[in-house]
C-alpha cells in the first residue's frame, strides 16, 4: 500500500470526510525518484466545524503522527467544513528548492 493510501484511510476513519483527496507531490521536489515524502491533503469534514485553522491542522497532525515522525518530510493542508467548501483549494507551487532553481 502507498503511504498516500495508507494517510487516506487513516483520515478517512479519524474524520469521515465528505470529501479527501491526498496527492503525492514528491515528484515536484529534488527527491529521488519514486520518494513518497511531500504530500497535499485536501480534507471536508463536519469535525471542521467551529475550528480555527490551527486546531484543524492539530488534529490532522496527531492522526498522523507516526508518519510525521518518518516518511512524510512536507504536508500540504487544506481543510474545511462543508460550509466553508467550494469545490476546490489551491494548487501546490511550484518547488523552487534544491536543485530545481
């Protein structure tokens, strides 16, 4: 199992989101190839609700944790509650570190 699939089950089980989609991004950094260490999170869920960004992003982080601590070197976050949901967050940009100037 890819470690994308394997943070896609473990929100999908913490949060039971209306909608998820997790991305590798690593092939967007100077990382060797097939690396699976920079990911984008898109997460809805009621659990947003009447959080601050921060207090989200906690949360996310403590499901995680075991991840954060290895493999993941980058995590991208946009979460939202499905009142704040418009159908899209933003793009990642383009890496500029490392050998990709």
């Amino acid at each position: 199992m890819s470690l994308a699939n394997k943070i896609e089950e473990k929100l999908s089980a913490a949060f039971a989101p209306e909608h998820i989609d997790v991305q590798c991004e690593s092939h967007m950094h100077n990382v060797p190839a097939g690396s699976e260490m920079h990911f984008r999170v898109v997460l809805v869920s009621d659990t947003f609700t009447s959080l601050r960004k921060v207090q989200r992003h906690q949360k996310v982080y403590a499901v995680l944790a075991e991840e954060m601590a290895g493999p993941i070197h980058a995590l991208a976050l946009h979460t939202y509650s499905p009142q704040e949901w418009q159908g899209a967050a933003p793009q990642s940009p383009e890496c500029l570190g490392g050998g990709k100037k």
